[in-house]
C-alpha cells in the first residue's frame, strides 16, 4: 500500500437510494418478506400495504411517476431504505448496531449470550402460550415493570379466531387473549399507527426475524424518529408462514377439518391440529410446502438474530420456550425475571436435540438466500451433504 493510499480518509458515502432502489432491489427481486418496515416509517405515508391473502408485499401509493418511483425519493427522502431490513448489507449493518461485532461465520443462528429453556411460572400464562408461555410472561412482566406502555403483537379477527392481525396490547387480559401462535403472517409492525394514538411512547415488538431485524436496521441507519419507540425486540424462530389459502384448500378440502373448530395449531416436524371435538390431526409437511408465503422463500433468518430476545418451541420438550437471550438488554430482563421467579429457566444446552435442530434450521434458511444479493447472510453457510451416489446395478 503507498503512502498516499493510506493517509487518504475515506469519505463516507452519501444515502441516497430510495423507494425506486428498494423497489428494484428487494421488491421485484422476491426478497421481500412483506415486513412492513418500509410502510410504517415512511414519513409521507405513500407506501400502501394489504394484510391479504397472496398479497401481504407494499405498493406505491401516488401515480405521479409510476408504482416504480417516488416524488419525495427524488427529492432527497431515503427513509424507507434505511428502514428495510433485506436492502444492502442489512445483516452487518443491524448486527454491528445490537452487537457491536459482526456475526462469525459459524454462528448460524446469531449472535447470543445465553441460550434456555423457559416456561412461565403461573399456570395460567403457561397454559394460554403456544410452547412455555415465556412471551406472553415477558410481555406481562416488561409491562408491570414499567419498561414498556404496550406492544405490537398478533391478534386474531373477531369472526375469525384463525385470521391474524396486528394489534396493540397493554394489559394483562389483551396479552393472554393474543398468546399462542398463528402461522400465517402478521405484519405486526402494522400496528404502530394504532399504538402511538393510544398515547403509546415505550413499545415492545412481537415478531419474525423478518420483522424483529427492522429496528436496529433502521436505528443503524438513521431512518428518523419514527424508530424510536421500539424499546424491546422479541422474536420468534420461523422456518416459514403459509397463506390463509391452506385452510379451505388443504386442511377442509382434503381432511374434512374446519378452520372453525380449530383450537389449537403448532408445527414440530409435521403440521399439528387440535379440534374441539378432542381429535388430533398431523398432516405432512411437504403436502402444506405449496401454500408456503412468496415472502418467506428467500428468508435467510430462522432464529430471529435481531432480537433482544428471541423464542422458539423446538426440542424434546413441548411446553418449554426455547429462549435465545442476544443483548445486553435481554440478559438483564431475563435475569430479572428468573430472580424474582416470574419464570423457571434451565441451561438449553441440556436438549442436545433442540441444539441440533437450531443449527440445523438456521443453516436450512440460510441457503435460501439468493447468490446474487448482498453476500453476509450466506456466509460461513456449509454446502448441502451430496447424496451418496446410487448403488452400481448387480451384474
Ligand atoms: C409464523 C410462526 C412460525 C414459527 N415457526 C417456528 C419454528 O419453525 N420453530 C420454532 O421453534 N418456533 C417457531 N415459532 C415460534 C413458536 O411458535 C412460539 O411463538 C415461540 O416458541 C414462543 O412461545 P411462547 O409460548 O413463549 O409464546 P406465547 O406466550 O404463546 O406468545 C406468542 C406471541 O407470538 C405472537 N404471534 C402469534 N402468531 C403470530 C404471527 N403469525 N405473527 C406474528 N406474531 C405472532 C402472539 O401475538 C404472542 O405475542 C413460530 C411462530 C410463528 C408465529
Ligand atoms: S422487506 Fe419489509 S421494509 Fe423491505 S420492502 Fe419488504 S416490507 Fe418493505
Ligand atoms: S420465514 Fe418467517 S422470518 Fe422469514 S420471511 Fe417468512 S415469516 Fe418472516
């Protein structure tokens, strides 16, 4: 290296790209997980949203210059660039933000400080929750202790106890009515609008990593003030949503099961059903691939590696929350809650199953990523196993 080289500072590059760069390179690409970042921080509400069956990708509002470019992008507006969490190097960018460090190449599911297994001590938390009933614990527990005025979550639609939609949650009460999992999507950020006139300053998001990487995107990339009241990040590991479509076209058409009289749903190794009247059901995964939602066939992110915490149900155990404790902010809720008994927690290492099935799951999504995008989310990525080759036919 020359001297010259070496004593120049490198100049910062200036923002600019927007709704027209992120229309060419995340939306019209398919890289798009429909999180709703763009939409819910763009400051001149021209980013249109349907929370719809085969939609759930944002559109351009205004016709002025097209659905592919925008007046005040051309005016200098990058906010919702800065905002999407699948735009440029988005991995490193919300990793050096929550971690100061990007991720090693061997740390497939993210970057963590320790790793649990956790339920909620009362019975009653416990039994509303899909796994240990640990988000709805931390939800209760994030509010009694004055951390948070509410949160983003899913819940359902009045007519439809299947149907998800974005709602805001203060109470205990609304917390619990919202417990348990949906496994078709919901743009929970989508609530925001609904948070704030409430008067909501300190909120805590509920999401997939697809939503749960979009406020340390936008923080590190300064997308305004809009960021600001994401105060508590909780994710939820996802291998993939699947459109509403799969329950009139699979599970009624083909097994006879209404989405009426559904109670309880959950996915561990095949897609599991419970019906009021008592009867269990498990249908095949690969038979539900079909109905999987366009927006989650390139996700790379299975452990929701932006959370300040992040949740899941895999390993031996049904009714424990696998619990992915990553900042600095996690590991001090965490042990606030241990220590005050608002939940029981045991070292996750003790589920070498669960541990496998981490790896293993995050390395799946990983591979989902297109070569051609920003390369950091492949990174370190083993190659699938080549299959042995056939047997040479007996002569
Ligand atoms: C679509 C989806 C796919 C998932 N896939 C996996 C997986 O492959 N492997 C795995 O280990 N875990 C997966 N999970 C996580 C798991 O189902 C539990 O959410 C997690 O273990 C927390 O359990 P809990 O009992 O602590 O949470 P609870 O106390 O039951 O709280 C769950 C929270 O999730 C919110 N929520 C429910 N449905 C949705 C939705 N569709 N979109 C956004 N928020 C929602 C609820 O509003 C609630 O706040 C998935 C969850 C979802 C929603
Ligand atoms: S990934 Fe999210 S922020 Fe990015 S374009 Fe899609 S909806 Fe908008
Ligand atoms: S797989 Fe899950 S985390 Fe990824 S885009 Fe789909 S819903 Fe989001």
């Amino acid at each position: 290296m020359t001297v010259t080289e070496s004593a120049t500072p490198a100049t910062p590059t200036r923002w600019t790209a927007q709704w027209k760069e992120l229309k060419a390179e995340v939306i019209d690409t398919g890289l798009c997980t429909g999180c709703s970042g763009c939409v819910v921080t763009c400051p001149h509400d021209v980013i249109g949203y349907e929370h719809e069956e085969g939609k759930y990708v944002p559109f351009h509002l205004e016709t002025e210059l097209g659905p592919d470019n925008c007046v005040h992008g051309e005016k200098g507006c990058t906010t919702c660039t800065r905002a999407c969490p699948r735009f440029g190097a988005w991995e490193p960018s919300a990793d050096m933000h929550l971690f100061g460090r990007i991720r090693e190449p061997d740390e497939m599911a993210g970057i963590w400080q320790q790793l649990l297994l956790t339920r909620a001590s009362d019975d009653m938390v416990h039994k509303m929750g899909q796994d240990g009933g640990f988000v709805s614990a931390m939800l209760i527990w994030l509010r009694e202790h004055d951390y948070i005025d509410a949160a983003l979550v899913s819940g359902v639609e009045d007519d439809d106890r299947w149907k998800a939609k974005p709602v805001v949650v203060s109470t205990r009460e609304e917390i619990l009515a919202t417990a348990g999992s949906r496994y078709t999507y919901c743009a929970n950020p989508l609530a925001l609008p609904e948070a704030k006139a409430a008067g909501h300053e300190r909120l805590a998001l509920v999401g997939m990593g697809c939503q749960t990487s979009s406020p340390p995107t936008m923080w590190d990339r300064k997308a305004g003030k809009v960021a600001k009241p994401f105060l508590f990040n909780i994710g939820l590991l996802c291998s993939k949503t699947f459109d509403d479509a799969i329950f009139a076209e699979l599970f009624e058409a083909k097994y006879g099961l209404a989405k009426q009289d559904m109670v309880k749903m959950n996915i561990k190794g095949a897609f599991q059903i419970w019906m009021k009247d008592g009867s269990f059901h498990e249908i095949d995964l690969k038979e539900c691939h079909q109905w999987t939602r366009k927006g989650c066939n390139h996700c790379p992110d299975f452990a929701a590696e932006h959370a300040d915490i992040s949740t899941g149900g895999i390993g031996e155990d049904n009714d424990w929350t696998l619990t992915i404790v990553r900042t600095d902010l996690g590991v001090e809720v965490i042990n606030r809650m241990i220590a005050d008994g608002s939940i029981i927690a045991r070292p996750a290492q003790e589920d070498e199953k669960a541990m496998k099935l981490l790896r293993m799951l995050s390395i799946v999504s990983r591979r989902r990523w297109p070569n051609d995008a920003d390369p950091a989310p492949a990174v370190g990525v083993p190659p699938p196993k080549k299959k042995a080759p056939a047997p040479a036919p007996a002569e």
